[in-house]
C-alpha cells in the first residue's frame, strides 16, 4: 500500500510538468509601428532620412528593408560583431523590442529609386551581378539578392536602390575582412559569405556592382 501510495504522489508531482510542458508557446508581441516611428525618428532620422530614404551617399537607405535583417544589423552593433563607433552608440540604448518596433516600421516605408551614374561601368557591374565570374569562383549576387534586388526576407537584405558608394563601402569592409591575416580583425566580419564573395572583387568590379545596384528597381 505505501508503494501504491508513493507512485500516486510521483505521478501527482510529474503530471503538471508534463502538462506545462505540452502548452505551446506564447505568440510573439507584434511590433508597434508608432513607438518605431518615434525611436526611429528620435534617434535614426538625422542621419538616415525621416522616412529611411538617407539624402547622404555615406548613409545607407532603410525604407523597405526587411525587418529580420535590420535587426540583426542593430543586435551586431550593440554587441560589436559589427564594428561602427557610431552605429554602437546609436544602438546602445535599444532594447529587443525598441529593434523591433523600429525595423518594422521602416519595412512599412517605401524606398525611393536611385539611378546608376557611371555609363562605362553600369555592363560590367551587369554582368557580375547577374552571372558573376565563372572563372574566379565569384557567385552571381542575384543569387541571393535576387534579379530585382529585392533581396529575400529572412535571409538576404534588398539591395534595389541604395547608394553606389555605401554598397562600395560595404564591399570594401567585407573584402579587407575576407583578406585579413591571422590574428588580425579588420573589415566588416559579420557575415562569412560576403567576406569571401568580396575576397575576390577588385576595385574596378567593386564599383562597377555598386553602381548596378544603384539603378535596380
């Protein structure tokens, strides 16, 4: 009868955790698109436009980005893996869910086009962001930010539209890290993929993509 009654209790004891156990989870908060606007607007606008289309070359376009990419951009900031003394500071004080609020928001803005500028490059920068080059291991970029530049939500950001010489500067980073020797910790490293396609571009090519990628709509 003890044994009887010492099983009851343990069953007793375990079932509720199995229980809680089997519940599903919580949905996630959604975003709140104006407390994004207003942190995006506070802290964000002057440098990358009141609606996320930045005025400055130097500072990327924002609008219409996709969501799970800002964020991550935000996180890597704040922590360092992305290393930009102003970014880190912008992003010291946001929390997970100002990020959110934020990155939601500008999804919701539409980006305005842009235009290539360099006539004698914009064939070249074409061909590589199209078909790559074969011969030099370099994968087409539509592959991943498709033909459009649109990008693909989750995975790859949109390109279509920014400005030639942050593409430019951001190429050049992934390159310097890509090239980097042993111990070092130079460039921009936060993404292996990209390190390795720019590794491979020359200047010429850099700015060729560039200001292909500018004209994408």
């Amino acid at each position: 009868m003890k044994l009887i009654a010492s099983l009851i209790m343990a069953a007793a004891l375990v079932a509720p955790t199995l229980s809680s156990a089997a519940q599903p989870a919580a949905p996630a908060a959604k975003a709140d698109l104006a407390k994004g606007e207003a942190t995006y607007t506070a802290i964000c606008a002057s440098c990358h436009g009141a609606d996320g289309n930045s005025g400055s070359p130097a500072n990327p376009k924002l609008a219409q980005q996709h969501p799970e990419y800002l964020v991550k951009q935000l996180q890597e900031f704040k922590s360092g893996k992305r290393a930009n003394a102003i970014m880190s500071g912008m992003s010291a004080g946001l929390s997970d869910a100002d990020m959110k609020n934020v990155a939601a928001w500008l999804a919701s803005k539409e980006a305005k086009p842009n235009f290539a500028k360099d006539k004698d490059l914009v064939a070249l920068g074409e061909r590589i962001y199209r078909g790559g080059v074969a011969e030099r291991q370099i994968a087409a970029c539509a592959g991943c930010h498709s033909p459009t530049g649109a990008g693909i939500p989750s995975q790859y950001p949109r390109l279509s539209g920014q400005h030639a010489d942050y593409i430019v500067s951001q190429l050049s980073a992934f390159r310097e890290h890509g090239n980097k020797g042993p111990g070092q910790n130079v460039g921009r490293g936060n993404n292996a993929q990209m390190s390795g396609v720019a590794a491979k571009l020359n200047d010429r090519e850099i700015k060729a993509v560039s200001d292909y990628i500018a004209g994408l709509r």
